[in-house]
C-alpha cells in the first residue's frame, strides 16, 4: 500500500494506511479508489483528527469535544484477497485488507475478527501486535486504532499454517469480518477466502 510522499512496509509497527488499493494473488484483478483526500495525515503520521481519540480518555471534570463522543459517518468495508496456495503441512499468509468509504474518518476503533477453515490454524507473529488466536488457533481478532481516513486501508497480516493432513482442492469456510461503532452499512463487513492446497509450492524443475 502506498501513501503520498511514503512507502510503507507491510510489516511496520503502526498502522497500515493508504489508498484502497488491493494487490491480490496470482491470477487475481486489482482495484484502487484514490480520490484527493485533504483529511489524510500528513506522511509518516497516523494520528487520528482532533476528536476523535480513545472513548472516555479525558478526565473526570474536564471540558470534552461534544463531537468526540459522536460515532462517524464512516462506512468500512472487507476486501477479498485469498492467500497464496499452500501445501499440506505448509504455510501461507493471509491478508486481511479493510478499507473505509467515508465521508468521514473512524472516530472509534474497529475490529477484524477471522475465522480459519477446517484444517488451518493462525501462528504469530502477527500484525498488528494486538492480534490473538483464540478457539484452538482457528480464529484471530484484531484491534486497529480510530483515525483511518476516507479512502484509506488497514491490513493484518495472518500467517497460517495447514495440517498436514488437509485434502489437496480448494479449502473453503474462512471468511474476513469486520466491526466498529461507527459502521453505518453492514453488508460489506463480510467477505470470504479459500485456500488452493497443492502438491507443491517449491519451484518448477528446468525444462
């Protein structure tokens, strides 16, 4: 993903913005949606816009933005992007792509919550560094800040690991969820992956 002026990495340590642009697997199209964005943080920031900080961070007693407290008019939405193919007992990533349509940036945090097909389980590290397995491995939830843009994307990185024993084909029943207070349309907060599981994912021999 790219910002104006940076690059960043997709294994940085804050969060990952930039224009709604996937870069899918093989054989897979790609999309962008990059219109002038005159709210988005200046290069190398990630700070979220005045008012719209951590619920209940100010002190008892003090003068509070009324707006702070006011969910945005921000719409996030799940992009579907299938992890590379694998083979049994091998490992592949998953990328967990979410974006936010506006008009407003996030005025609350979100979470990505995703559920692993049969035979799968998550191992860490992962990204962000909130993210936890829980249910044996074969679900991960994952916590991003408020402050994403209109028009800008945040992405956590899964790895994922399958049994040895997983059928070679296509594994199906994962799927990618996400949810935030300020969410106002929910019909784009799912969308599912699957899986090829192949022979062998190494190099093809010399002709």
């Amino acid at each position: 993903m790219t910002r104006s002026g940076s690059v960043r990495r997709l294994l940085g340590r804050s969060l990952v913005t930039g224009c709604v642009v996937a870069v899918l697997a093989a054989g897979q199209a790609a999309g962008a949606v990059c219109p002038p964005d005159d709210t988005a943080p200046a290069p190398g920031t990630s700070a979220p816009a005045p008012g719209a900080g951590d619920p209940g961070a100010s002190a008892p007693g003090t003068t509070a933005d009324p707006a702070a407290a006011v969910p945005s008019n921000s719409d996030l939405y799940v992009v579907r992007i299938d992890p590379d193919p694998a083979a049994p007992g091998g490992s592949t990533v998953l990328h967990a792509f979410i974006g936010n349509l506006g008009p407003d940036r996030t005025a609350s945090p979100f979470t990505v919550v995703v559920t692993l097909p049969e035979g799968v389980t998550a191992e860490g590290p992962f990204f962000p560094e909130n993210c936890y397995e829980f249910q044996n491995g074969h679900r991960v939830r994952c916590t991003f800040p408020a402050g994403l843009p209109k028009f800008r994307s945040a992405t956590a990185l899964i790895p994922l690991r399958l049994s040895p024993e997983v059928p070679l084909g296509t594994l199906s029943g994962g799927y990618v969820a996400v949810r935030g207070d300020d969410d106002r349309i929910e019909s784009n907060n799912r969308q599912p992956f699957t899986i090829e599981v192949v022979e062998t994912t190494g190099p093809r021999p010399a002709v």
